[in-house]
C-alpha cells in the first residue's frame, strides 16, 4: 500500500510539475523530462536518415549551454580502413543492447558486451538479430572490483585496440528499505554505476589514448533525474551528495552511511547520486585528460526509455502506468530503439566530437548540448568525487 502511494505520488508529483511547466513561457522544448528549467535552444530539423544508418548524417549540435568548457578533437580527417571496437556495459537489455544493436548494423562497429550475465547476454544479442561476426561478450560484474580487473586484463590480453568506452549499465532500487552492498562493501547502486566504472574508466583510458581510430571517445550515460535544474531531477528524493562525508567513510552502512551525503538510505535517491557522480567523473576526466589524450569525453540524457530493465524493481502498478504517463503526459518517452540510435549517435557521430559535453534530443530527435544543474556541474564537487572515488577503488 505505502509503495503504490509511493509511485502515485511520484506521478502525481510529476503531473503537478507538468502544469507549472505550461506555464514557462521561456521553454520552447515541449517535451517535459527533456528541458533544463529556463534552457534556451533552438529546435533543428528532423534526422529521419539516422534511424536507417548511424552516423551517416550528422547531427547539428545545438550550443546555447554547456558546462565545462569544451574543446574540439582533431577533425576526422584520417580514416582507418578497420572497425571500430566500441566496449558498452550492460549491453544484456535496455539502452545498452539498442546501442550495440545500432551500432553492430552499421557493419562499422565490433561491439564488445561487457556483462554480468553471459547467457542472457548472448541471448540478448541473437533477440535482436546482431550478426557473430559484430560483437563479443565478455564477462564484467561492475559490483566487483576485482571483476573490473579481470575484464581490464581480459581485454588488455586480446590485444584488440580501444576506440570508444561507453559506461552504460546500472541498477535502481527505488523500493530497497534496506541497503545492499558490492563485494568490497560499497552501496549498490553507487558502487556499482559509479565506483565500478570509475575504476574501468580510469585503467582503460590508456588504451583509448593509443588508439589510432579517427574520433577515440568515453562516454557515461548519465540522467536528467541527477539534475535539479530539470522538473524530473525536482521529483523527490532529489540528488544531493553533500558534503560526501559518506562516500569518504566508504559507504559501507557500517562505519559510515552507505549514502554519500551521510544521510539515512534512500534506493531511489542513491541512483540520482550515483547518476550526479556519473556526470561529475566525465567533466573531471575531460577537465584532466582531454588536451593530453585527444579523447573526446561525454555524458548524456538518452530520453525517457520508460520500460527498460532498469524499473524492474518497481512495483507492478509504476511499472503499469509510467510507459503511458511519460508518453501521453509528459510526452518525455523515447523507445529504446530511439534511445539506442541516440546513444549510437555519442558513440559515432563525426558532428559530435566535442568534449565534455552532456547531450541531449530535442523533440524532433536533434542533440543539443544541455545544461548541467549546478551541483552536476560544480568543478570543485568533481575534484573531490574523483579523489575520494581513486581512493574507494585503490588507485590512490
Ligand atoms: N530507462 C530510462 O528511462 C533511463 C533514462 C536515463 C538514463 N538511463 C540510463 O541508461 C542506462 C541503461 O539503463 P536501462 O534503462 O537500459 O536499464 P536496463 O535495461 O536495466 O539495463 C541495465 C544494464 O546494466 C546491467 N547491469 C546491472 N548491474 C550490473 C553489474 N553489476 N555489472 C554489469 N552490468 C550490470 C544490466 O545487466 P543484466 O541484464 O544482467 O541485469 C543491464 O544490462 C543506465 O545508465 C541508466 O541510468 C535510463
């Protein structure tokens, strides 16, 4: 009963918010869980071409805002005659296997799984029809450092190059009462979409750095629910990392909250968080590595994909009525076949080679840059997530 109140109210919520937004006269974007409160951006014309072939149109990048600064990658001026090898992580359902679909059609692509479940990986890839030749699963449990390791070491030893690195999987456990733990005894939702791609980021950005592919990229999915700048991100409990005195103590419930404020657990609030560190980490790999390896680094709201994997901890009736809600209320709904193309688009677009940048799709599926909310964008919380995170996970 207090759960289905729960997703009432957060509908309702919602819904609430829905109003107010009829209201700004300065949003020219319709879509409602797609708008920065107060954004300015000018929509640009349909891109029917990229549903049939990524990257063969590119884009129109929309500039109004952007945080940090940003710096372009060297025009792709040098073609390499080879695929493109693209590890995308929880690629076993969702956004992660739209993409690697996507991206496996294009016949320009080897896309690498890295998954936690082999099978449901490989079944995954044969449901939706990808060629054997266009990708490899391999085995990455993100809740697990010592998995991270081992797939870093796996690849390292395949010998296959780098090109692009997309940090995609998650879990949401909005209905958790208690917390749960990775190996090393970090919350989950924040060990595993945050710690465990750190951890990966940081110990294969060397090998992006040595590919010879025309545009090397790192990508990590972010959410509008991270930003309070947007009417998603102001759903409560709304993102807030404080003054991480938690995830200083290492989030372990034990000696410290496992939330990084330090506050009492929260399931759905500990996903904003880790989605808050997500687009923190690129900023701060793009503020650190951008001039000196050429990698273009970004994040990324791919669009409401209201009926993916990651809402399978929710109860059955928000799991009913938020696919209709985001599609005829807030119009914010994107199909994950869209959502895929989108995230396809990050991975291999020749137009969206700038740096630290978090796009977004307007509502005729044009990517803009968007504008982070203030503490998704505050250089000196990212400085500090960095170096208490290269702690958390042994690098430091
Ligand atoms: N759905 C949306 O509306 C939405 C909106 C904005 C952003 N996003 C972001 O999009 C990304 C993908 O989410 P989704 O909606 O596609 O959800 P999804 O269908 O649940 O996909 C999540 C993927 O993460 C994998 N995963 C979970 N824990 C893992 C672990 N410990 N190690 C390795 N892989 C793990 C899952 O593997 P299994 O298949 O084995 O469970 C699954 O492949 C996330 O970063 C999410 O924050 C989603």
């Amino acid at each position: 009963m207090a759960l289905n109140l729960q997703a009432a109210s957060l509908l309702q919520s919602a819904a609430a918010m829905h109003k107010d937004v009829k209201a700004c006269g300065s949003m020219k974007e319709t879509s409602l869980f797609g708008a920065p409160i107060g954004g300015k951006f000018e929509p640009v014309s349909s891109l029917e071409l990229r549903r049939r072939k990524v990257a063969v149109s590119p884009i129109r990048a929309q500039t109004a805002a952007t945080t940090p600064a940003v710096t372009n990658s060297k025009p792709e001026s040098k073609k390499t005659a080879r695929k493109g090898n693209v590890i995308i992580t929880g690629a076993s359902s969702g956004l992660g296997l739209a993409t690697a679909k996507a991206l496996s059609e294009t016949g320009e692509w080897h896309v690498i799984m890295a998954c936690r479940n082999f099978l449901k990986a490989e079944r995954a890839a044969k449901s939706v029809g990808m060629a054997k030749e266009n990708y490899t699963i391999m085995h990455l449990d993100l809740a697990s450092l010592d998995s991270v390791r081992q797939f870093v070491d796996s690849y390292k030893k395949s010998g296959r190059p780098l090109d692009v690195l997309v940090c995609n999987a998650a879990v949401y456990l909005p209905t958790a009462k208690e917390p749960t733990y990775t190996a090393e005894g970090f919350e989950l939702s924040v060990g595993t979409n945050h710690l465990g791609h750190f951890l990966l980021a940081r110990l294969l950005l060397d090998d992006l750095k040595e590919s010879d592919y025309p545009s090397k990229r790192l990508i990590i999915v972010g959410s509008i629910t991270g930003n309070t700048n947007t009417l998603a991100g102001n759903v409560p409990p709304k993102a807030n990392l404080g003054d991480l005195r938690g995830l200083a103590g290492g989030l372990n419930g034990v000696a410290s909250s496992p939330m990084i404020d330090g506050g009492e657990f929260d399931g759905a609030k500990a996903y904003k968080d880790s989605k808050v560190c997500n687009m923190l980490t690129m900023q701060e790999f793009h503020r650190r590595y951008h001039e000196e390896t050429g990698v273009t680094f970004a994040s990324l709201y791919p669009g409401c994909i209201a009926e993916t994997g990651l809402f399978r901890e929710h109860i059955p009736l928000f799991r009913l009525l938020f696919p209709p809600f985001q599609k005829y209320i807030t119009k914010g709904y994107v199909s994950e076949e869209e959502a895929g193309l989108r995230l396809a688009q990050v991975v291999s677009d020749p137009s969206l080679t700038k740096s630290g940048v978090y796009w977004s799709w307007n509502k005729n599926s044009a990517s803009f840059e968007n504008q982070l909310s203030e503490e998704a964008s505050d250089p000196e919380k990212a400085r500090k997530v960095w170096e208490v995170s290269e702690k958390l996970v042994g690098l430091a």
